[in-house]
C-alpha cells in the first residue's frame, strides 16, 4: 500500500475506517499515520545492492 502511495500520491478522505482493522496493526497504524505531513511516512528497508538501507515512504 504504501508503495502505490509514494508513486502516485493520491488522496484518501476516510474516517474511523481504521475500525475495522482490528488484528493488523501495522496497516491501521499506516492508515493512521497520514493526518499530519511531518509524521505521514513509513520507515523502511530498501534493498541497495548488497545492503539493506532504510527509507522513509511517504503515506
């Protein structure tokens, strides 16, 4: 998800939906993550070569 986010950018109006994601907090707390621009971003690794390099995908 946060991949389609970082490529495309879109916009997703979406409220309590986060709700409905009992059991995968990971996804809900992506979904939370968006509703300010300083901490809209998940942090990642990223396959460099030889190494693993972490990176911050906008969401």
């Amino acid at each position: 998800m946060y991949r389609v986010i970082e490529l495309h950018h879109p916009t997703l109006l979406s409220d309590e939906v986060d709700a409905f994601m009992r059991g995968d907090d990971q996804l809900r707390g992506l979904v939370n993550s968006g509703h300010t621009r300083d901490a809209a971003f998940h942090l990642g690794c990223f396959p460099v070569g030889d190494n693993i390099e972490p990176r911050c995908w906008s969401t």
